[in-house]
C-alpha cells in the first residue's frame, strides 16, 4: 500500500492496481487526482471539495446526500457520477470501505452543523482511516489514522486525546494548512509527548511525500 500526502486533507491510497483520492479540496492541486478509480468526499467544505478537481477526472465519485446536493448545483454532469452513500455503509470501490459517522465537528454551539462522513479504507492487511472533519472514532482498529492536526473546530489537546483514543499505530498529519510550520512543531512536540508511550507514531509529510 502507498499513501501519499496531497495539499491540506487531502490523501491518495494505491494498492494493488487501485488508486482512490480523498477530500481534494482547494488547497489540492488537480494532480491528485491523475489516474483515480474512485474519489470519495467527505463533506462540501471548500477546504474538501472543488468540483474543478472532480471534473479533471472521470472517475466514479462516492459521498453523502449534502455533497450531492451541491456538486450538483454546480456541476450536473459530475453529479451523475456521485453515488450517495450513509453512515455504516460498506461499499466497494476496488477497495473495501466503510463510512463512518455523521456530523462535523462542533464549529460554534450557534452555527448549524453540517454532515461529515470518515471512510475506513482496506488495503491488503492494512485499514486507513479519514475522518473528515469530526474526531469520530471508526469503531474498529486501524492501521493508519490521518488525524486532523489544524481547523478552527480543534485544539491540540483534542488532536492528541482523538490519536490516542483511535490508537492507530501510525498517525498521519492532515488537515495542515491552517497551522504555520512553527505551530506544527509545537503539535508534534504534544503528540510525542503522549503517542509513543502507547507504542503510537506522529509523523507529518509534504505534499506529494508517501508515507
């Protein structure tokens, strides 16, 4: 399997033939989906979906009702490759996934929530999980966790209790572009002081970099 860090939240796993891209949003430039067999969304944030990059590819787009809804409002033709999917379903897009959880995360207790679904993605023996923007943990154990290590809606405290709680043996740094590199450093130093007492990795990778 080969996992590799696009701009902000977004992430492309391969294995075996197959290539799925998660979240390619505003900070991901449209190489990230260069060769996708299927896009999955997370919700419609502008930070997680732009529909130029859905037009680049003519793949098979797989996210919730809301996504839907706007995807198609702005680009019919790309919505009639969406298929909608809900919480706890399990679908297969050349890769088994699962989708997990409803909502994002609380923003302000005074701006509506909007729905947000992770996705449990297995490749070989090995299961990654997106969870979007929320700290819902996947109700199973996983191998990769892409923890969200920047947004308005998270603290670093609430970063490292989420990576803990997962206990994913690997973390990977996404959600990253609202941080400065000083800022980063200082989240890294918190998770480290934590996630290795647990046997538990932090890593953080440019964009374009494997894992």
């Amino acid at each position: 399997m080969r996992i590799t860090k696009f701009g902000h939240a977004c992430v492309r796993i391969e294995h075996d033939g197959t290539t799925v891209v998660l979240d390619p949003g505003m900070f991901t430039d449209a190489e990230a989906v260069d060769g996708a067999d299927a896009v999955l969304v997370t919700h419609e944030h502008f930070d997680h979906l732009l529909v130029d990059h859905l037009r680049a590819t003519d793949a098979p787009i797989y996210t919730i009702a809301a996504v839907e809804a706007a995807i198609r409002a702005d680009a019919p033709e790309v919505a009639e490759r969406v298929t909608v999917i809900s919480p706890g379903d399990s679908f297969d897009v050349g890769l088994p996934v699962r989708a997990v959880g409803e909502m994002h995360a609380v923003i302000h207790p005074e701006f509506p929530r909007i729905f947000n679904s992770g996705y449990v993605i297995t490749a070989g023996g090995a299961k990654v999980y997106h969870p979007g923007d929320a700290l819902t943990e996947p109700g199973e154990s996983v191998d990769v966790l892409l923890v969200p290590s920047s947004a308005p809606w998270l603290k670093a405290s609430e970063a490292v209790d989420f990576a803990r709680a997962v206990k994913a043996p690997r973390n990977l740094a996404i959600h990253d572009r609202i941080y400065t590199d000083a800022a980063h450093g200082i989240l890294e130093q918190h998770m480290n002081a934590f996630l290795p007492k647990e046997g538990l990795e932090y890593v953080r990778r440019a964009d374009g970099q494997d894992l």
